[in-house]
C-alpha cells in the first residue's frame, strides 16, 4: 500500500528540501524572495542551483530546463544535461546560478503577435522562485517567465504574475485603512476543477477528425446519450479507476493536490479537483495535470480529450477556476464571518470583485473565448455567454438592505431534516448553489464557471486579478485621507451596490426571459462567439487597464489580440479542411458504394423474382442519392467559402468572416452526413460512431 505523506512532493524541490539542504542564510534568503518578493542575489542562486542539482541527480535527473508557457496554451521546454567536461577526459556534473535564474530560447519561433519579428530571434527564460522545481521525466524543470530579447512577455505566466502583484499592492492599502498591520502580502489563490473524456485508444486512432483537431465533426447522435442520467458519480469502471489510481499517484509526487474524482454528466466523461492554493502555482499544476492525465491514459490504451466539446449532443468539458483572496496570515479576505451584514472589511472586498465583473464583463468573457468553448457556452451544460454573478439569497438581501438603508435581520440557522430518525441532522447551508452562473460566490470563494477544459488558467485569472486590482485601486483612493472612515466606507459600499448590483442574477441562467433581461433591461453584453469577443480585448479602457497596472504594456495588449484572433482562425481552417478530407475520401465513396450494393440487391432480386418487394432497397437508394448529392453540394459551398476566407487580408477580417460564414458551411455539411450515417449500411461506414466513441471503454 502507497504511503502517501511520503509519495507527496517527493519529486518536488519544496520548502522541506530546501531546508534540508541549504545554509540557514541561503534559505532564508530564499524564503524572502518567495514570500515578500524581494530580489534574489546571484550569489545566494548559485548555492541553490548546487543544491538542486545535487537533489535531483539523487533522484536520477540527468538533465535541468527551463519549463515555460508560451502563447501556444501548452508548455514548452529544452534540455540540457549536467554533464561539464573535466581535465582528465571524463564529465563532472555542474548547473550554475547563472544557469538556474536565467535561460535562452528562440523567441521569433513562438506565436509573438508582432512583438517579435523573424530574425529577431533572442529571447529570455527568468526562474520564477515563487514555483517548486520539480523532476519530470528524469529531467530536473525549473518552472520559468518567458520574454524577449525587448523584455515584451512572450507568456502566460508573466503577466499572470504582474497581475498578482497588483492585487497585492492594493489590497494591502485597503488592509491598511482597516488597521492591519501586521499582513505583507495578499496572494490570489485558485483550485481549478478539471473536467475530460476518456476513450480507448483503438478507437480514437480511427477518427482523423479527433487526431487533428480534438473533437468529431461529424457523428449522429447515439441511441443513448446522458439521458438516464446514469454516469454522473455513477461506479467507475475498473479500467477508468486504474487509470485514475496511477494519475494521483504521478500527481501527487509532483506536490498537486489531486483530492477529487468522479465520473462527470456525459458518457466517457470524468472531473478532477485539487484543493486550491497560491494562483502562480496553481496555473503550473493545472498544465502539468492536462499533461500527465493524457501521458498517463496512454499507458492504459486510453486517449484523454481536453476539448471543450467534443461530442455534439452531449455535455462538453469546462474547468472551474475557484477564485478566491488570502493573507500571508492565513486570513481570506472573502470569508463572510457569522455576522457578514456587520464585516465592513469582507463587504468592501466583496463589493470589489462586484465592480469589477461589472466593469470589465467584456474581458472576463474574452478571457474564456476560444473556438472550443463557443460550442459549449449557453448549452444546458454551462453558463450562458452573458456574464452575471450568483451571491445567494442572503447575501443578496444583506446587499439589499445597504442599497436601500434597511434593517437586516439575519435568518435563524436551519437544521436539515430528511424524515429518517437514524440520520443525522446538519445545519443547512444559508444559500443554494447555481450551476448556471458564469460566477457564482460559494462561501467564501467565486466559481468562475465559463472557461473551457483545455484553457490556461493563467490568462482568466490575470484578467480577474487586474480588473480587481482595479477596484481596489479605486477605493483605495477614495478612502485614504479622509476624516471620517467609517462615513465614507459606507457611502462608498452603498454607491457601489446601487450602481453595479445589474449585474448580480440569482435565477436560471439557461431561461430565455433572463437573456432578454439582460441585454435589453440590465444592458450586459451578450457575445456568443469568438470574433464577437475579441475587439473587446483592445478597446481602450482595457488597455488603459493593463498599462496602468503594469501587467501588458499596450503593444503587448495588442500581440495578445493579434496572437488570440489568429489561434481562433487556424483552429477553425483546420477543422474546416479536415471536414473536407473526409467527406471527399472516405464519406462519398461510402455511400455511393453503399447505393451500388443496394441498386445491385434490388436487380438481383428483380431477376430471380418478378413480382419481388424492392422497396427497401430502393427507398434507401433513393435517400441516400438525395443526401450523397446534398452533401456533394455542401461541400462544395464550403470549400468556395475557405478559398475566399484565404483572401482576407487580416485575422480579425478572417474571425468575423469564419462567424458569418464558414461555421454556417460546416454546420450544413455536418448535418447532411449524419443524417446519411443513420440509413448507410455500418459496414460501409467509414469511421467509429458515437456509440463507439462514448462507449469504448468496458
């Protein structure tokens, strides 16, 4: 049996292996730079980079790189070995400071979005001690910031980690005001629930559309879907659970808190959590998670899908980022107390996070737009594409009371009873959960619903951290200096509900009524798609945002639009040519053999009887000549509108025509071809169906 203290972080250069192994001073130092932010000296690196070295080669690490995220939304990494060569003909085994703190990568070979042009090639890797080292692969991986040769971030973790610090700045003005003194820093911390398929790999390697683009984009409906709702936390089958058992064990030696699993809503489909921590930290795990969980499935013959939906009809794939605002002294910031009505310090913070989904409701859904995620957003399976924050009943009446300067009584707690003496009673929980909203407060923390299985957590939560750190910022000012505190933080807590509480919705997010409410009553923004998304990006209270907390300058605001509208437009032309190819090679020959075989049968018969009953034969042939030449069309209505999307002169011209256009085609295409896969003999049929996808693994 796996002792588990033991298994967790052992592949880790934690606080416990560096206490172990270096010089109190050095250690010290080490923690200052972790803790506070403080500059690391080159002296004190090179003592660490000795002592990491000496560690992971115990552990059999042969190599050391610099683990980075580009703008790619994975990770990337170079290996160098250890090895320095000796006088005596032989190697030794050397990584220096120098090495440690700072590395060297072809920056004009990552998407730059026209920070950086071709032969300008130099750019940067920077150690980000605020991240445990850790031993994957027999190769030591030092979690790092990535820029280039101009300082411009080239990543997603750099300006996630400006971000962070601008939090920090304000709100410890904020603590200030209240008298507490003894907090040195505010850190963000995030737990984000991870959701994913799993198919047999046999399978999966029959379906080119899944191979190059993640999701099938062609498939009739099963016979059984998630109708019976039997999946969901239903017994994991034993493969599943093998699987499960070996991806906690990997990610528990990495120091990831995997705590939960289950099955999800969908056939095939399954949920992950860890227990939240530092947000920097948490975006690494996150990406080493994705990483492991489809290195580990492909060990036990399994494919893992990330993709937000890769069956049409069925649930997609989110994963809920838990947000949430805590001192170095262990206090969160979001933690309502027993007496929330009368906890002006958790009001303010609260009324922050408010203003700041409400002022920047255009980035926080920018921040989850992706081609992928279009096809899940608004869905009976994740919030809509309107942005709008749950708080509950209680506090919504708490927040109601100061908007319109009433008494609030708070409700007398509840003890649940379930009608059977032998079960225990519990108090009940002073509100309900709503799993239709985009951003719902659940305790002492916010889910942000709406980013998709496959996103970084880094860039979600830089917007979430800046626009905050905004508000922050903003109260900050009108705070500080005045005579009477406690007047003004009451004044300013009630302008603040008054004017923002549009966008607090505490109903179904999924009714029609509520769309129509939204955009036409409470004006929020309704931007379904991708391109209607992304000119918000760069709309100039968004860019005066970032430049004024130093998280993107605005060339770099601008590269990230160029970089994300270009992503969307590539994704989208690949499926779209991958569409092509199977219909031209595999769908049309299928079903014109199909209709020969089934005209060939009926002759058959015709000759041996004269009186014989064709009429299957030929109601099939006649449908299927129907479809074959509806689909002939189809496709070539969306193969004349990609060759015209190739004459855009730019990406955001290519997005909104993709929008209008090319989706439209492939939506066409999809359907006549499915509804040609329910009549095609199955023996003909080129491709695994979606009984065969959902239900791969026994």
């Amino acid at each position: 049996m796996k002792n588990v203290p033991e298994l967790f972080g052992c592949m880790v250069f934690d606080d416990s292996a560096m206490k172990a192994r270096l010089p109190k001073e050095t250690y010290q130092s080490l923690r200052r730079t972790i803790a506070d932010g403080k500059h690391l000296d080159l002296s004190v690196a090179n003592v660490v980079a000795n002592a990491m070295k000496d560690w992971a080669t115990e552990k059999g690490a042969t190599h050391f790189t610099h683990w980075f995220q580009p703008m790619t939304g994975i990770t990337a990494e170079k290996h160098d070995s250890f090895i320095s060569p000796s006088s005596d003909g032989k190697v030794i085994m050397e990584f220096s400071g120098k090495e440690l703190v700072r590395g060297e990568s072809d920056a004009s070979s990552f998407p730059s979005g026209g920070l950086r042009a071709t032969f300008e090639a130099r750019g940067y890797t920077a150690w980000d001690p605020t991240s445990y080292a850790f031993i994957k692969d027999h190769t030591l991986c030092i979690p790092t910031a990535f820029c280039s040769y101009g300082g411009e971030a080239l990543d997603k973790k750099t300006p996630l980690l400006r971000s962070m610090e601008a939090v920090n700045r304000q709100a410890l003005r904020l603590l200030k005001l209240f008298g507490v003194d003894d907090v040195t820093s505010v850190k963000t911390t995030v737990g984000p629930e991870q959701e994913y398929f799993l198919i047999d790999q046999e399978v999966y390697n029959k379906r080119p559309d899944l191979f190059y683009t993640g999701r099938t984009l062609f498939g009739a409906k099963a016979p059984k879907g998630q109708e019976l709702e039997d999946h969901y936390f239903g017994s994991i089958k034993p493969r599943i659970a093998a699987f499960m058992e070996d991806l906690d064990e990997e990610l528990w030696k990495l120091g990831i808190l995997a705590k939960t699993e289950h099955n999800e809503t969908a056939p095939a489909q399954h949920e992950l959590a860890p227990i939240f921590t530092t947000t920097n930290i948490a975006a690494d795990h996150n990406q080493l998670t994705m990483e492991l969980m489809k290195k580990v499935a492909q060990k036990h013959g399994l494919v893992c899908l990330l993709h937000e939906k890769p069956f049409a009809g069925v649930n997609g794939s989110g994963k809920h980022n838990n947000w949430s605002l805590s001192t170095n002294t262990g206090v969160n910031l979001l933690e309502p107390g027993d007496t929330p009505a009368e906890n002006a310090q958790f009001l303010l913070f609260l009324c922050a996070v408010i203003k700041a989904v409400d002022d920047y409701q255009d980035l926080l859904r920018v921040s989850v737009a992706t081609a992928g995620n279009d096809h899940r957003l608004g869905s009976n399976e994740a919030p809509p594409a309107i942005v709008s924050i749950f708080v509950g009943s209680d506090l919504n009446e708490i927040l109601e009371s100061i908007d319109k300067d009433t008494t609030y009584t708070a409700p007398e707690k509840i003890q649940m009873k379930i009608g059977v003496h032998t079960l225990p009673r519990f108090p009940k929980d002073t509100t309900d959960r709503n799993r239709t909203s985009p951003f719902a407060f659940t305790g002492n923390k916010f889910e942000f619903r709406m980013p998709g299985s496959s996103l970084s957590v880094s860039g979600v939560n830089m917007v979430l951290n800046t626009a905050v750190a905004e508000e922050l910022k903003q109260f900050a000012d009108a705070l500080e200096n005045t005579e009477d505190f406690k007047t003004a933080l009451h004044t300013l807590i009630k302008k603040t509900i008054h004017e923002h509480k549009r966008i607090i919705f505490n109903g179904n997010g999924y009714d029609e009524a509520w769309v129509k409410e939204a955009t036409q009553v409470r004006g929020l923004l309704n931007l379904k798609t991708t391109p209607d998304a992304m000119p918000y990006f760069i709309h100039e209270k968004n860019v005066r945002l970032f430049a004024e907390h130093k998280v993107f300058s605005p060339a770099e605001t601008l590269s990230r639009y160029e970089i994300l509208t270009d992503n969307y437009c590539k994704l989208i032309t690949i499926e779209a040519l991958t569409m092509l190819s199977m219909v031209r090679t595999a769908y049309l020959p299928a079903l014109s053999k199909c209709g020969k075989q089934l005209a060939e049968a009926a002759l058959t018969k015709k000759q041996f009887v004269q009186t014989a009953d064709c009429s299957y034969e030929e109601s099939i042939v006649t449908r299927l000549s129907v479809l074959t030449g509806k689909i002939c069309k189809k496709t070539e209505v969306l193969d004349s509108a990609m060759a015209e999307l190739s004459k855009a002169e730019d990406a955001t011209r290519k997005a909104q025509f993709i929008r209008d256009r090319i989706l439209g085609a492939m939506n066409e295409l999809r359907t006549a071809v499915d509804e040609a896969e329910t009549i095609c003999d199955k023996q003909l049929w080129p491709f695994p169906s979606y009984g065969d996808l959902l239900f791969s693994v026994k």
